[in-house]
C-alpha cells in the first residue's frame, strides 16, 4: 500500500511554471530559461513546466494564480518557477500552439502526465492537482461501491483507511484532503470518489457537500465484517481533517482515578470536551460496555473515560453517573445524572462549542459555493473527463480563421471557455448535435475556445459562456437563447434551414404545406404549421406577419398566401382574410383566428398562445412556457398515464369554454418525479393518486384540492368549480412567497428556460437575438440583453392574481350548467 516513491517524493519536489508575461519585480516566482530549467531538473524531483511564445495570448489570471499558490507550495518544499520560452527555442514543448495550453509535469526528466491549463483556475487547484498526481498510490481514485469495497476488503486487520466525497477535482475540499494525505499518507490509505452515487451506497445524508469518513479496518478479524466507519462532521479543510485524525489516533476508551478536573487528554487539547462514565467495582463490566458504546457515539466530538469511583480521594456526589468537562480552561466539571445513552450523546452535542466553528465554516462555504462553478455540472463534467468527444465534427476556429470561415459558409459557432464547467457540459450536447447533423446539414458547426481567443470573442459581443450564434451570407448574426441541451440546440438549426415566413403561390402548394407534407422532415420539431391569409392589397397586415415570422423562426413553421385566389382557402377553412390558419399536425386539425386590427405584438402573441397544447403535461422544460400566461393551474397529477375518462371530461369542458381562465394540465410523476416534492408541499400525508389541484399561483398562493372521494366527471368537476366561486371549500395551503433566486446571474436557468419562450411583450425580439453587425465589421457589436429577463421565475408562486376576478370571469360559462 505504500509506495517506496512517496520517500522519493518528500525529500523535494520542485514546481516550475514557464511563460512570458509583463515582467513585474514584486512577482514571488523566479524566471528561468528553458535551458536553464532543464539543467536544474534533479532525479527524485517533481516539476510542472508551463511553456508560452512571446506572442501567445495573455495569460496573466494563470500566472497571479501561481504566484499565489508559491508560498503554500513552499510550505511543502515544493518551489515554483517560471521559464520563458524564445521564438529560436528548438524544444518540444516551445514548439507547437496546441501545446502552449498544456501543463506539464516531471520528476526529474521524465514526464509523469499533462494538465490542461484551464484545470489550474486557481491556487487551490494547483495545489490539488500537483499533489494528487504525485500522490497516486497514497490516494486511490474510486467510481464504483465495488472499488471501495475491494480495498476495504484488503485492508481488514491491516490498516485503517481514510474515505472522502468531493463534488469535483480542485475545488478547496479535494486540496484540503491531498494536503493530509501528504501528512498522513504513509500511515492511512486514502480514498478519493466524486460519484455521488457511491457516496449514497454507503447511506450518506445531505450528499449535495463534501464528506470524509474514518474506516477502522484494522480492527476487523472476520473478512465477512464491516469495517466500522466515523464521519466528520465539520467541512473539509486541512485544519478540520487533522483535527479529525488525531482524535481517530488517540485510544477509544481510557480509564482514569484520579480528580476529573485535574485530567487532560489530547482531546482537550483539540478543543473537545470529556466525558466520564462513573463506574464501581460491583457494576465495572457493564460500565465499561457502556462506556465502549458511548465512546463510538462519541468519537471525533468527545473524549471518553471511564472513571473508577473506588479508587477516588475526591467525593463526588452519590447519584452521579456522569460527570462533564468542557474543553475551556478555569470551567468546573458538571455532575450529572443521566441513564440513557442518548441523554448523553444529547448533552454532548447539545454543549459542545464546536459547533460554533462549524456553523462559521457552514456560513465561508456557502460564500464560497458562490466562486466556484456549479457543483452538479462540475461533478458531470469531471464524471465524463474520459469521454473520447469526436472533436473532429467540428471546425475549430482561431483569430486567423474565424472571419474567413463564417463568410464563406453558412455556419453555426460555439463560443465556451474551455475553464467553464457549464460550457464544457455543453459542448458534449454540441457534439451531440454534430453527430445527428453528421452528412445531413448544410450548416458548418463550428467552436472557439474563448479562452484563446479572448479578442475574437470580445468582436462578436460574447459576454458570458456557452453562446450559439448562427451566421449566414447577406444576414447578421443570430443568437440561440433556448435551453442549454441537444434538443432545444437541434431544433434551432434545423428550423433555421429555410427562411421564414415560406412564400406559397400555389393552392396545391398551400395544402401541402397545411397537411405537413412539404415540410414532412420538420414535423418533429414543430408540431404546428401557421400559415397567414391576406389579399394582395393587405400590405401593411403582410408586412407585420412577415415581421413576426421572421421573429418566430426557430419556433414554429411559418406561410404567408397572398394570392387573388385566397378566396379558395378562405371558403374551405371559413377564414376570411385577415387571417391564420393552424395546422395541428398530431391532431389532424386545422383552426382558423382572425387578425383584423392587428401588429407584429399581437400576431406574435397569439402564434405563441395558439401553438400550445391544450391539455399538456407539465415538465421542467416547458413550465415557465404556461407560467407566462400568469393564471392559475388545474393540475392532474398521475403516477403514469392518466385515465382517459379524466381526460376527456376535462377536454369536454375545455371545450365547452369552462375553464378558459384556468391553465387545465396534468404532471406524470414517473416522467417529472420533482413532482412528488410539489405534493409533499401540498399535502401531508400524501393521500393516494391521482389528485386533482387547483393552484393559484398569482396572489396568495391558496392550493385547493379536488375532493379524493369523488370521481373525475365533467358534473363534479363544474360543482366543485361552483363552490370555489361562492367560496364554500377551504384551501388545503398557501404557498410561501419566497423568492428562490440564483447564487450568480450566470446560474439563471430558469431565465434562460423562460427567454426561450418569451413573448413579444417581453422582448425586442422573440426567441433568438439578432445583432447589428454582419461579422466581417471589426466593430464591437451590440447584443440585446432584452431577450433574458432579469426578474426570477417563481415556479410555486406569480405576483398579482385577485381570486374574485378569476371568478368573476368563469361566471358567465358556469350560469349555462345550471342544471348540473
């Protein structure tokens, strides 16, 4: 289990940096040539080299990171340096741009392994990094609950090991960890895992931080044993895990005579209390078991002894059997009468100033969660880091190509940093998406690092990672700001193939495209087909529809007829001009709304109203779509399909225009199991599904439920809606009015889901935001900010609903069911 390279490893290792950078005197990292820093290369040695051209992109964040990281790499003699390269240099490592963005690691002459630089993104990084690659056989990486249970297996009776969870590689939790395992490496095994699934396996609560376990193997005789575990319970840092450690060194259980305020142990000089179990010589076996059992409670909190009242020559009070001593100085001992052990682990706890620290380490936590990049997509990111990506199905653009390459094609580029967690987990949904496209699609799709190319991005107005934009010949620029995922991204290339709205000129042409067979390969995209009827001397209505077309692409299929034979189209659908017809596909309908007294606004508007499902079921992905329309839910929750009665008496209903101010939907549990956590929030117990729920979501956010014993029938459902009316049922609960906001503006994802549906009175432009400037202009383009909205989506609450008007309005449709 320990390497004979760890000695090697301690006696010195040295952490060199290479790259040209303004010069300044205060920098804390020498300067070296590339000869030089090869010449003082010693064998037993480790070494990072980073190497940069003269006239390589800046990198100054890197390189105030690695002075910074100087001084506590210092402390573990390990010195840092850095080495400029020249244009004449004839090394490898000067030679090629790709591999100016690569770190590299020695010891001695021999290369051990190569870092992508966006790894280092900050001291703790580089910290956890060089010492997690240098400490390869003293940290055992795990993925799966049958690693860890193979090397617990082969440490029983032989050694103790030392098991962490960090949500990913270098953040300050895995730095904190290296750094005791550089202590302690060479007495514990330690094991590292970022899979929250084999934190789970081992029955872990509140897995969303960090955790650290002690495994006592070394105590297990029987291989069919488990080895016991002790979780810290403070939040890893280098100090918390010492601490932990040198309490899982001291013995479990001492025995003492002597006066309990004249006793230290080390745990007092850890900051903890002690905790004497009083014991005679009549009950000494079952006290000490009590003890025993007390102490493992107890271990890594308390120190545990147990005290021999017999051999005492101090009194201490008859009926105590518990005596209490605090960790600070000058403090009496408490005598204590207590006959449970979970009294005592109870008054421990409950009295221990530890505790204190640690909800002040809680509190840097959570301001640190703030600095770093987003844990579950991090964790993703660094889960999939062995994912071989077909990188090649895309073009990668520099400064030199990119004008070049988006003016001579049609081309869709992605702009990401490669130091982004979120843009890294998107760019796997990129490439997802040049695999379908593959020998399909005349777009180019194209990438560039940000990173590199930090002007070329700043041109094209990219403010914040990942951003899409579409470029074709003759157009400005386009951006996609739909969901961050290979759906949303495939169904906005591919709706952008044809220009919108479609000129039809034929009547044949017509019906083609209203029954879905001029566009059959769309469909999956756009289950709705609109197309605008107007005579030809409409021109200020066609010029507004064209308009709103135009807006909508990427969204919905969009036609224009303005033929002198629209009449033919007018007759058969009873449309007259102005006017849409809507073709849905999966349904096999066509309606008709007219568009008299309209604009851009209002045809955009009820395109989008017209294009949603009557009777949807509800995901996270198109919730914010119906929260827009800001009235209140009829929810029909289900633990899989729903009954087709209850459907059609809700559709009847709809039909007959009952709940026209109502958005009638239902949620299946299985397909949305956040679901479930939406009920418990109504209901307590849950009683049994399906469940029908009002849920006024506007103002006050009462939750009403439709009455369990009864079924769903068109004639309960308007005699329930009655009662609501003349205010004869009781809400079940009110839906607090916080506001769940996100850490960081970047982490605004319900934003993002909401820009991507937003209407035209929530935005300049709908859907996609088009720029001023074709990109061969060098000028910094203005984007519209417009197209994100910066208010939070509330998605248990919506300002602003008055109960009496949603009644006031369904009043007049319930009058006609009066002899329901």
């Amino acid at each position: 289990m320990m390497s004979s390279d760890f000695s090697i490893f301690r006696v010195g290792i040295s952490f060199i940096m290479m790259c040209i950078f303004h010069k300044s005197t205060e920098d804390s990292v020498p300067e070296l040539s590339p000869q030089k820093y090869f010449s003082t290369l010693q064998p037993g040695k480790a070494s990072l080299a980073y190497f940069c051209q003269a006239d390589s992109p800046s990198t100054s964040v890197l390189l105030e990171e690695l002075n910074e990281a100087a001084k506590p790499l210092q402390d573990y003699r390990i010195s840092v340096a850095k080495v400029n390269c020249v244009k004449e240099e004839t090394s490898r490592y000067c030679g090629k741009e790709k591999d100016l963005m690569k770190a590299y690691l020695f010891r001695g002459n021999i290369l051990l392994r190569e870092f992508p630089t966006d790894t280092l993104f900050d001291v703790n990084a580089i910290v956890a990094h060089v010492l997690f690659a240098l400490l390869f056989n003293e940290v055992k990486y795990i993925t799966t609950l049958e690693d860890l249970q193979n090397i617990e297996n082969a440490l029983k009776g032989k050694a103790n090991m030392v098991f962490s969870y960090v949500r990913a590689i270098g953040t300050p939790e895995h730095r904190a960890v290296m750094e005791a395992a550089f202590v302690y490496g060479t007495t514990y095994q330690f094991v590292l895992t970022t899979e929250m699934a084999v934190l789970e396996s081992i029955g872990s609560e509140n897995i969303e931080l960090a955790h650290l376990y002690f495994f006592h193997c070394n105590l297990v005789s029987d291989l069919t044993q488990q080895c016991r575990r002790t979780r810290m319970e403070q939040s890893l840092t280098t100090l918390n895990i010492h601490l932990f450690v040198k309490t899982m060194k001291a013995p479990l259980l001492t025995e003492v005579a002597e006066d309990p305020q004249q006793v230290s142990t080390i745990h007092l000089q850890l900051g903890l209390p002690l905790v004497f179990i009083v014991s005679q010589q009549a009950t000494y076996e079952a006290d000490r078991r009590t003890a025993e059992w007390v102490a493992w409670r107890l271990l890594g909190k308390a120190g545990v002894l147990l005290l021999l009242r017999d051999s005492l020559k101090v009194n201490i009070p008859q009926h105590t059997n518990v005596i209490f001593k605090r960790a600070e100085q000058e403090v009496p001992v408490e005598f204590l009468e207590l006959h449970d052990v979970d009294l005592i682990i109870s008054h421990v706890e409950n009295n221990n100033h530890i505790e204190e620290t640690q909800e002040d380490e809680d509190d840097d936590m959570e301001d640190l969660d703030m600095d770093i990049q987003d844990d579950e997509v991090a964790e993703t990111v660094y889960r999939d880091r062995k994912r071989q990506l077909p990188l090649e199905l895309t073009v990668e653009l520099t400064e030199e190509t990119f004008n070049a390459t988006v003016m001579a094609s049609d081309s869709i580029v992605l702009f990401y940093a490669g130091w982004h967690a979120v843009s890294m987990a998107f760019l796997q949904s990129y490439i997802d998406v040049a695999i379908k496209l593959k020998e399909t699609s005349t777009m180019l799709l194209t990438r560039i690092n940000c990173a590199d190319w930090s002007d070329v991005c700043t041109k094209q107005n990219v403010t914040e990672f990942p951003v899409v934009k579409m470029y074709k010949k003759g157009e400005n620029p386009v951006s996609y700001v739909g969901m961050l995922g290979t759906e949303g991204l495939l169904k906005f290339i591919q709706l952008n193939r044809i220009s919108y709205p479609v000129n039809i000129t034929l009547i044949q042409e017509a019906e083609k495209y209203l029954s879905g067979e001029l566009y059959k390969d769309l469909l999956t995209y756009s289950s709705v087909s609109v197309l605008g009827l107007f005579s030809p001397t409409m021109t200020t209505i066609k010029e507004d529809f064209t308009e709103a077309g135009n807006y909508l692409k990427g969204c919905v299929i969009t036609g224009i007829y303005s033929e002198e034979d629209v009449w033919i189209l007018s007759n058969k659908y009873a449309a007259t001009p102005p006017a849409l017809l809507l073709a849905r596909h999966k349904e096999g309908k066509i309606e008709s709304i007219p568009l008299a007294n309209t604009h851009v606004q209002d045809i955009v508007q009820i395109i989008t109203n017209a294009s949603l499902e009557t009777f949807p079921e509800i995901t996270v992905e198109n919730l914010p779509t119906y929260l827009r329309l800001q009235k209140p839910f009829l929810i029909l929750f289900s633990d899989g399909s729903i009954n087709p009665q209850y459907r059609k008496a809700i559709l009847t209903l709809m039909k007959q225009k009952h709940l026209d101010s109502l958005i009638p939907c239902w949620l299946n549990l299985k397909n949305t199991p956040v679901g479930r956590g939406i009920l418990r929030a109504y209901f307590s117990p849950l009683p049994p599904l399906p469940l029908l729920v009002l849920v006024n979501l506007h103002s006050g956010g009462q939750v009403f439920a439709f009455p369990s014993n009864q079924s769903i029938t068109e004639q309960n459902l308007v005699l329930w809606l009655k009662k609501l009316e003349a205010g004869l049922e009781n809400h079940i609960t009110i839906l607090s009015a916080q506001e769940w906001k996100p850490p960081l503006p970047a982490y605004d994802f319900l934003s993002m889901m909401d820009a991507a549906t937003a209407p035209h009175s929530t935005r300049k432009k709908p859907q996609y935001t088009k720029e001023t400037d074709v990109p061969e202009n060098d000028k910094e383009q203005h984007e519209d900010k417009s197209a994100i909205r910066k208010e939070p989506i509330e998605t248990l609450r919506i300002k602003h609903w008055n109960k009496s008007n949603w009644f006031k309005e369904t009043e007049k449709s319930l009058k006609h069911d009066k002899e329901l």
